[in-house]
C-alpha cells in the first residue's frame, strides 16, 4: 500500500493548523479545558453515571 505525498501534506497540514487554533483558543480562554469531575446543578452531588442517580429515581 502506497500513501500519496499529497494527501500526506494535507493531512500534516490539516493537523498542525487544528492545533494551533486549540492552542489559540486556550489561550484567548475562549476554550477551557474540560473538567474531570461533573456536579449535579439540582443536589450538589457528584455525576458517576450518564444522570445523577439520586435526582433520577
């Protein structure tokens, strides 16, 4: 299997440019990066699941 140069630039290049436009956004805090943890906004509880098992049932 033979890879084209041309799609390989391409591919370099479509990269590298999504990197600096993250890399911008952070900066600009216009992107945050995400959090690990997630709260329920009704009981304050920390989410395991999908939905907050508490609230759920």
């Amino acid at each position: 299997m033979h890879l084209d140069p041309h799609v390989a630039i391409a591919a370099v290049s479509t990269l590298g440019a999504a990197w600096l436009m993250v890399k911008a956004g952070l900066q600009k805090s216009a992107l945050e990066h995400r959090r690990q943890r997630r709260v329920c906004p009704s009981c304050g509880r920390e989410i395991q699941a999908r939905v907050c098992t508490s609230c759920a049932s």
